[in-house]
C-alpha cells in the first residue's frame, strides 16, 4: 500500500460479559501498516454509562511494547509485522476511584497487507553518501548525452548532468520531477512536469514528431530497459508503454519513464531513435532544428545523505539498532538478533558471520573467519560441524570462532553451529563455503602463476585473462580487428563508406560528407566534410558535393 495512503482501522468490537468472573472480552483487528498513534479500540464502550473517571494499563499479553493506552484508547505504539507477530491477546486493567482494577481482555488481530513491509533488495543496495553527488540531491547521478545533426552547423555534441534548478524556471527541478519506487523489484518510475518555457516547446516538438514511446536498452544487460513515454493532456494522458502513476497536473505536457536500477555498475543505456526525424532543440544558446543521432543515459548510484531514502532523497528511514536502509525503498536490513519492520523486535537466534561478509572476496589461498553467535538466546552447549564431518564442542559459550587460513579446495563445504540452551531447545545455523576463485592477478589450479591482464581485463583460475569488450589476446593486448567489436570480439561492425567501428561498442565514426548510426546517410544540403560542420560554397542553385564540397554547376553556369 502506498505510504500517502490514508490507512483505515478496521474494528470489530464483541462484548461479552462473564458473570462469574466480572470480566469483559473485546476483539479488534489492525492492518500491519498502521501508523504509531492509530486507534485500535477503546474500551470505554464496554464500560457501564456514567462510571467515573478510571484509569487504563495494560499489564499482559502486549508482547515487545506494540501498543499503549490513552485515555482507555488503545493505540499503536510501536510499527507492527503480521510476519513476526499475528495476534495479541491484551490484558487491559481498569481502575476505578475504589481502586480495586477489573480486567478486560482485548484480542487483536494484525492483518496482512499486500505489498508490505517493504522488502530489501541487495541487488539495488544503495551506498550513502556523505556530499553532495553531481545531479544534486538525487539517489543516483544521471548523465544524459545527445549527438544531433544541426542544419546550419553540422554534427554537435551536448553532454550534461540531470539536476536542481533552471535559472529561469518558476518552479525548482525538484518540483518537476516525481520519483516512485517498486517494492521488491529494485525497478524505479519517475514523472517530469516540463515548466520552462523551452522545455515546452521541446516536448512539443516531440511529440509533433510521432516520438511518443522511446526504448533505450542496457549496454551491458540487454533486458535491463530505460522506457520513455511523452504524455498529452489532450489524450488524457493515455499511456501505451509507461504503466506506472501518474501525478496530478495541469501542465499539458509530461514526460514519464521507468527502468530497472543496479547498484554494482553504471547503468549506461542507449536509445533507439526513429530516422528522418526532426526536432526544437537549444544548440550553442540558440534554438535550432535537428536531427537527433544518438541520446544516451548514464546513471550511477550515488545514494542519499545518511537516515535518507527515495528517488529524491526527501524520505526518512525508520531502521533501529544499527539497520541499513535501503536508498529506493526505505526497507530495512537488520542486524543479527533484530527482526520487524524497523528492526526493533529482539530476535532469539543463532547466525554465522563471516569475515570477508563478501563472497567475492573469499579465495584460495585467502583466510575467511567464522563467527557462531548467539542473540537473545541463553546457550548452554555449542557444537561446531566442519564439513570433514569432524565436531567441536564448547561449554556455555555465547559465541566462537572459525579461523581458516590458506583456503583450499577440501576447506569448502557446510559448517554447522548448533546450540543447546539450557530448556532443552535446539537452534543451528550453517555457513556454506565455496571458494573457487584465485585472488586478484593469479591464476591456475592452485592460483600460483601469475596473471597481468591490460585494459581493464580480468583473471580467471583456469582461463586465465578475460577481456573486456573490444579488447583479446593472452593479456587483453591487442583491440579487436578491423570490422568486429564487442565482447570476445565476436560482433560485426554495420558502419558504411569505410567508417571505422569502435571496438568497444561498434559505434561508427564516419568518414567525411557522411552521418547517421552507420554512415549511411550524406550530409544535409548546403553543408559537407567530417561530421557536416563545413558550409558549402556553391552559387546559383548549385548542389554541392557532401564529401568535398565541389559544386556540380546547373548550366549555364561554370566555375568551382
């Protein structure tokens, strides 16, 4: 359920009154997102009319202080978990001006909710960040690039940073843009209000030119897609690709997107463009007719500021005990021994924490240190099993540890850490082990050789380098061969009139008089040369040649 929601307190309160012992028996259900203050019953309904003024406590059943009375209210107290604690079973006393208490019992009933709480996803986790980042105050910087054929000027380039405030804008950038986050899926939709006069005119433009649906795919992972949607309020703002929400507004335009975030690379995506198409855009201070060539995102997660989180950075975490937040969603992380929403019900258990925690970083021939501890939990025997089936045992111990130096192929496997407690209770956790990987610049079965791999290529135990794109050989020394890019150098270039291919990401750089994503198309008329930025010379109707320049004359006229 959205956070802006306005969650409802469903009460179902039966009376029922016990003759033979004086007490009365309340019921009560409550949804898990229920805000700290929310109602969930009073008890002043199960009271005789016109009893004086009494007091209310509750004094058993309220298991780690969820609830609290005021006023003979009962209310939520503290963030509730359907997943940790279903049901309470309240006993509430009631003291009146006699002193003696009468005691009523309150059921209450927490209630699942769809989508809640939110869920950590540590695929998009999110590092946080002690400054500023270079789009402001954004979970993530974005870096928009756009290579345009002006019809005056040639070939241009236009590199910024999405970020805070148009000069001129009546509203500030932050107030343009709605961010929302998905609740699991590590996937983000966000909503632009164009304010600016000139960004008005540059959706306008847009959308004039058929470009409504615009889809720009992952460099790096081909089903991770940056969707753009332009919206009309002439339409409604009815929608064919972007199926997130939509804000509120009274501008005529909205530009809407979605994509899908990782927080272990740069996110850099690459849009596909329509040909023959034409749009309004501000080239050098002035606003002139292009054709768009190429528009590319890069988007690095950057974080938010400590106790932040949202699209925005404008959300407060609520984690206790030492929880990360997660940058998207606000989810929290706990540390060992916490559970709940917030991390702030005691959790008896027994964890294995290893030292690297990142698996990445665990290798032959490395060290990696086990610690068994125990979390709320009173331990009267502990038992260590090794993968050798071989066992330790230790007396009273809340916690131990496992050093394994030089790590080989016979140390992987399953350790065990078993506890006993003194009430007969069973409680274990295991650690599965599995190194395979040589540490950095060796390689081979026992990760002795070594192994210098150039541009940015990495080692492998058995294969030795890999190579980035566009790059091969044993070291990563030699770039890919004429007319093929790409990772293993196994893609071909599609660039035409002998335009060269990089070998990174089969980009064409064309030769003079030509343009367009493969070369293929000449230069716009009246310019010619490399990237068109050359204004022809030619006279008297005369075409001009879009690789040199010469004039091809219309009789009767001669001359160059």
């Amino acid at each position: 359920m959205d956070n802006d929601t306005v969650f409802f307190v469903l009460l179902t309160c039966l009376v029922a009154s016990d003759s033979v012992q004086g007490t009365l028996q309340l019921s009560a259900n409550v949804p898990e997102n229920a805000h700290a203050g929310e109602t969930v019953t009073s008890v002043r309904p199960a009271m005789e009319e016109g009893r004086e003024e009494v007091r209310c406590e509750i004094v058993a059943g309220d298991k780690n202080r969820r609830f609290r009375v005021t006023d003979c209210v009962i209310q939520v107290a503290r963030p509730l978990d359907y997943g940790v604690d279903p049901s309470y079973n309240l006993t509430v006393n009631v003291t009146g001006s006699s002193g003696n208490p009468e005691q009523l019992y309150v059921d209450v009933k927490v209630q699942d909710v769809e989508g809640y709480p939110p869920v950590y996803n540590d695929t998009c986790e999110m590092p946080v960040w002690t400054e500023k980042g270079k789009s402001d105050n954004f979970l993530f910087d974005t870096k928009w690039t756009a290579q345009l054929m002006t019809m005056d000027i040639g070939e241009v380039s236009i590199s910024k940073y999405i970020n805070h405030v148009y000069s001129k804008a009546p509203v500030p950038f932050s107030k343009q843009m709605y961010g929302y986050t998905d609740n699991s899926n590590c996937s983000v939709q966000f909503v632009w209000e164009p304010w600016h006069a000139y960004d008005t005119r540059f959706t306008q433009s847009f959308w004039d030119a058929q470009l409504r649906c615009v889809h720009c795919f992952n460099s790096i992972d081909e089903e991770s897609v940056l969707k753009f949607e332009l919206l009309h309020s002439y339409t409604g703002f009815a929608r064919m690709c972007y199926l997130g929400p939509i804000p509120r507004t009274d501008r005529f335009f909205i530009l809407a997107g979605s994509f899908t975030l990782s927080s272990i690379k740069l996110n850099h995506f690459m849009c596909n463009l329509p040909d023959e198409t034409f749009v309004d855009f501000i080239v050098n201070g002035k606003r002139r007719e292009v054709i768009p060539l190429l528009f590319e995102f890069n988007v690095e997660p950057v974080g938010c500021p400590p106790n932040k989180y949202g699209v925005l950075c404008d959300q407060n975490c609520t984690c206790e005990n030492g929880a990360r937040c997660h940058g998207l969603n606000g989810a929290c992380k706990c540390q060992p021994g916490w559970q709940g929403v917030v991390c702030d019900i005691p959790h008896s258990t027994v964890v294995i924490i290893a030292t690297p925690s990142d698996t990445r970083q665990i290798y032959i021939t490395g060290s990696v240190t086990l610690h068994c501890k125990v979390f709320h939990l009173a331990a009267d025997r502990m038992m260590w099993t090794f993968p050798n089936k071989t066992e330790k045992w230790l007396q009273g111990a809340q916690e131990d540890r496992v050093r394994i130096h030089n790590i080989q192929s016979e140390h992987n496997g399953t350790y065990t850490c078993t506890v006993l407690t003194g009430d007969g209770a069973v409680v274990n956790a295991s650690y599965e082990l599995q190194a395979v990987a040589c540490p950095p610049g060796k390689t081979g079965e026992s990760c002795e050789e070594e192994c210098v791999c150039s541009h940015g290529g990495s080692c492998d135990r058995w294969a030795g380098c890999v190579c980035p794109p566009g790059w091969t050989g044993t070291t990563c020394q030699t770039s890919c061969p004429v007319g093929s890019y790409g990772q293993g150098c196994s893609r071909r270039c599609r660039c035409q009139h002998d335009a060269s291919c990089s070998p990174t990401d089969g980009r064409c750089n064309c030769t003079e008089g030509w343009f367009g994503s493969n070369c293929s198309r000449p230069c716009p008329a009246g310019l010619y040369g490399w990237k068109c930025r050359h204004a022809c010379a030619c006279k008297n109707n005369a075409t001009c040649h879009n690789v040199d320049g010469t004039c091809a004359c219309v009789p009767p006229w001669t001359g160059n």
